[in-house]
C-alpha cells in the first residue's frame, strides 16, 4: 500500500512538473478550504504576456475588453489548454474544473474554479483561482490545471497549481464516531413553510441556551469556530444504513450547510421514512439548512432553511439532524420541515 501511494504521489509530481515545464509561466497557491466564492488572485506581468503573444499591451489590453463587453463569448482568448469544444461554465467567461484540471460544472465535478481579469494601470493580467464551496476539497488535494490566452496566432500559457492545507479548526480533535460521542444537549425546531420552487432561503433563529457551557467552551469561543464543529450523520447509499461516523461535508450555501436528500427506508416495511440523509446539490433533494452561525449574546443558532423545488409534497414533513461536536461531547438540533398551505409558524 505504502509503495502504490510513492508511485501516486511520484506520478503527480512529475505530471505537475512537465505540466510547468511546456507553459511560459506559473504557479502555485496554497491555502485552507473555504466556505465562500471569494478568489485568489495570481498576477502576472501584461507586457510579459503580451511579448509572448507578439503584440503590445495595449493591443492586448483591447482585444480583452472587447471580449468582455461583448459577454465572454466562447472564442479561443482564454481556454484551458489542449481541451476542446469547451463552453464558459464559471462567471467572467472562466470555467469551473475536476481536480485533474479538466473542465466541468459548478453541479458536476467542479471542485474549482478560474476566471481572467487584467489592470492596464497597474501591468497585470490576473487569473483568480476559487473553491466550490458546495463541492468541498479535502485537506491535502493538489489540483493543477493549464490555461491559455491565445491572440495573434500565438499563445501564452499558465500552469496553475491549487494545494489544500488543513484549516485551522478547533483546539480539540472531534469524535465523529456516534457511538464513542457523549450528548450533552439537545433540541428539536420546527418550521413550516409554504410551496416554494425559488430557492428562498428563510432565517430561523433557534435557541440554545446553555448549549456552549454544556459542550465545555465558552461562547465567544463557539462563535467563533462553529463552522468547525458542524456534522451530519452520513449515509451509506450501496448498503442503505447509516454508517457509524458523522461527516461534515458541507453541501448547501450559504456555507456552512447540509442539503438533505431521500434515502431512509424502513427495514421491515420498505417505506419510506420522513428522516433525510445528507447528501450533494442534485436531483433527490429535499431541503436544506444553510448560514449555520452561533450568536454568542443571544446563546442561539442562527441559520436559513430552503425547500429544492418540487422536492416536497403538500402537507409532507421531513427531518435531519445536525450535530455540534466539540471534542467526545456533541450537541443535536432536530430539524423538522413542513410544507403547507396553512398558517406558517415555527414552534
């Protein structure tokens, strides 16, 4: 085992260095995951690039803008080199990717994402490189792609290389098995809402009290770090069981969040039950809770909750469970949704 991983890890690094070899510029990022859209930007010089491309910056700098204002047609200006038939699939004529650097979508496998700008004044072309929070990396992914700016019958090329560091987390390793964590608190909310195909995200505040003392933390403290400390029980599809760990795979944004999906049956009977698993964005889902935030002076958990549209029946109820682990001690919030037409309240 120890040797196949060697020669993974030795495939990817020379795939990384001839990757860098073949293109005129580079370079590599490392940073923590997020839970937001937000880019890194990577400048490099526009009369470098521009050289490159046997032309001058300022030519260079208008065959840009007319590519942005015209929308980011899908020309050949910025593409991810060697891959064809390719179609803006990020803002700003970007593209989202797989983690080998291959083109995808923010639904399928885009894990990532890179868009171009440029700055005339300032001598710089930027390539912002950014995370799909709802597709989270894991902690020690190294993704790489190429990219290109093709003008003039010439092209300038980009190796760019994403590493994901661990976050700075919680000064406590987490207990993720059920079985081993101690529940020290609990409680369930209650909402209800009518028919929704618009993707609103609704604020709820749910109270808490106590929660923080009960975990052995003080409150500033879980403010602070409660996007750390969010897990839901994860569902194994191929057997059908809940398996023994939680997960903290957000899925649902705002971030941090958990879209919720069908998939518990039960044993005896093969019904259908109204508890959820968590699961990615896709087709299957029913709702979600998002924006998960500890207000320290209320002592109470703020968040939004949505329905996928369509993804509920009239007068249905469904529920999930979220989990705050600090350390072996873990607190749960049921959370139960109704659709109805009836008066709307949350209990």
């Amino acid at each position: 085992m120890k040797k196949r991983l060697y020669s993974m890890m030795l495939l990817l690094t020379l795939m990384l260095f001839a990757q860098s070899a073949q293109a005129q510029f580079s370079a590599s990022i490392s940073e923590e995951l997020k839970d937001d859209y937000a880019t890194t930007n990577i400048s490099f010089s526009l009369a470098e690039v521009a050289t490159t491309l046997n032309t001058t910056a300022d030519v260079l700098i208008e065959e840009l803008d007319k590519w942005k204002s015209s929308g980011y047609p899908m020309t050949d200006i910025f593409t991810l080199d060697g891959q064809t038939n390719l179609s803006h699939s990020a803002d700003d004529g970007g593209f989202y990717m797989d983690k080998s650097g291959q083109m995808s979508w923010w639904s399928s496998e885009g894990y990532w994402y890179c868009q171009l700008y440029w700055d005339a004044e300032a001598d710089e072309i930027i390539i912002g490189i950014g995370q799909n929070p709802t597709k989270p990396l894991t902690v020690g992914d190294v993704c790489s792609c190429l990219l290109a700016i093709n003008f003039n019958g010439r092209k300038a090329t980009f190796a760019i290389t994403l590493t994901i560091l661990a976050s700075e987390g919680i000064d406590k390793t987490p207990v993720i098995t059920i079985a081993d964590l101690t529940i020290v608190g609990e409680t369930t909310f209650k909402a209800e809402q009518k028919p929704d195909v618009s993707w609103t995200n609704v604020p709820y505040t749910i109270d808490t009290e106590g929660i923080a003392e009960a975990l052995g933390i003080n409150p500033e403290y879980m403010a602070q770090k409660l996007k750390y400390m969010l897990y839901a029980k994860h569902f194994n599809a191929s057997t059908e069981m809940w398996d023994a760990d939680l997960t903290n795979n957000f899925t649902a944004t705002p971030s941090p969040g958990f879209w919720f999906m069908r998939g518990v049956y039960d044993e005896e009977t093969g019904a259908e039950l109204s508890e959820c698993t968590q699961g990615p964005y896709g087709e299957g889902d029913v709702f979600w809770v998002a924006s998960l935030a500890y207000d320290a002076e209320a002592d109470a958990v703020n968040c939004t909750m949505g329905q996928y549209p369509n993804g509920m029946k009239m007068d249905e109820t469904r529920n999930a469970d979220i989990y705050i682990v600090y350390g072996d001690k873990a607190y749960i919030i049921h959370f139960y949704l109704t659709v109805t037409l009836g008066n709307v309240k949350t209990i």
